[in-house]
C-alpha cells in the first residue's frame, strides 16, 4: 500500500533522514520507534506532504506522494493525526469532528460514520456540544482518532498517539489501534513506547539518526533491548 524508497529530508544543510526505505501492506499495523531527533515525525510529514523529500520516493498504491499537497494526499485516502493531537479547542466536538469529514461527499456514509466513531468513543457523545479545549488529554486523543476515521481513510499516519497521557488512556489507545487493525484499517505508527509498540505491530522499524536502525516482525522484536537499540546495536 505504501512504500518509501531511499527517502531523504533536510532541514537546511542538516538531513533529518539519510535514505530510509519501508513498506506498508494493507491491513498491517507497522510500527516506527527511535529516540528523540531519530526523523521519525520528519517521516511522516514527508509521507503527508508537509515536509519536501530531497531525494527518494514515496508511493501509496503505486502512485507517487511527492510534490502533492495535503489535501490531494488526504483525497486519496490518506489521514494524519499529528504529535500533539492539534483539535481545535474553541470549536465543540461536533465541530471538531464535522472537519474531519470534509474530503467526502458522501452524506450517507459520513453519518453512519459518525455514528460509528461516537459507539467506539461514547465519552465523546457525552461532550459532543463541549468545546473540545475542556477536553482532558486522553479525551482530546479519541476526539483526534474519530476526528480522522470520519475521512474514512485506508492508511491511517500516527504521531505519537500515548505521549503525555495517563496509563488508562494509553491503554484505549492501543486497544483501538488493534480493534482498527481487526476492522481492516490499515495504521503506519510512530510510538515512543517502543516495547508496547513492537508488540502490536506486523513489523517495526528503529530509526536513529535518520537511518533504519533496525526491523523485525512481531515475534523478532520481542526480545529486543529498545534502550540498546537507540544508543547502539540492536541486541
């Protein structure tokens, strides 16, 4: 479904990534760890268009990301939900979640949609005319998530979807990843929580300063010393 190729991204003169190349088949959950400063947010923005590729390739479904703007990548079937979650606090969560529906026309399908998302998040039914701000940060997580799902995507881009939350709402967080994985959404992630991370996914990749470190499927990354892996060798 998506395959990056030899990608390089600098900022300036300094390359934030030095030629990394993966692969996402359709319906797999991948993973991507690595320590602060690995390239890791850097890739995705490539992948979403934010970020110019300096060199390389980026394809999703055999045709080529590069040069296309956000909102082209988002039509064909791409969604990011961003480090930081980045909802809009003085809108409700209706509000927040009526713009992620925007790419589509279909009607119907958007409010079956909705009606989906607020089952899979019933916290967020309980807040819906709630000015997303007043939200708590694991409420604000959901609220990102369904804000995406509602663009119905086919590759879902997560940036660091546990950072700064409680253990509870990591939790939901990674059971949702799962119970998107089984629904057949396809989910490219990138975790701090590099141990719980590699445990979900199909495959990881560890980046560290800007190149792949190291991949592996589910079973070859259990035993993995993740410390080991962002200072040195993988052990």
């Amino acid at each position: 479904m998506l395959r990056v190729e030899s990608l390089q991204v600098a900022y300036g003169r300094t390359l934030a990534l030095r030629g990394i190349s993966l692969e996402v088949r359709a319906g797999e959950v991948i993973a991507v760890v690595g320590p602060n400063g690995a390239g890791k947010s850097t890739m995705l923005a490539a992948i979403f268009g934010l970020q110019p590729a300096r060199a390389g390739g980026i394809a999703f479904e055999g045709e080529s990301l590069l040069r296309k703007a956000p909102e082209r990548i988002a039509r064909m079937g791409l969604a990011l939900i961003p480090e930081g979650r980045h909802i809009f606090g003085t809108l409700s969560v209706a509000d927040n979640l009526a713009l992620g529906a925007t790419v589509r026309h279909d009607r119907v399908g958007v409010e079956a949609s909705l009606e989906a998302v607020l089952d899979r998040f019933p916290v967020l039914s309980k807040l819906y005319a709630t000015p997303a701000g007043k939200l708590s940060g694991g409420e604000q997580q959901q609220l990102a998530i369904a804000r995406a799902l509602l663009a119905a995507p086919r590759l879902l881009l997560l940036d660091e979807p546990s950072l700064g939350l409680a253990p509870q709402a990591v939790d939901l967080v990674f059971e949702t990843i799962a119970g998107l994985r089984d629904e057949g959404v396809t989910v490219l992630l990138v975790e701090q929580n590099a141990a719980r991370a590699a445990a979900l996914a199909d495959r990881t990749y560890v980046l560290r300063n800007g190149v792949v470190a190291a991949t592996g499927n589910r079973e070859t990354m259990a035993s993995t010393d993740f410390a080991g892996a962002y200072l040195g060798e993988v052990a």
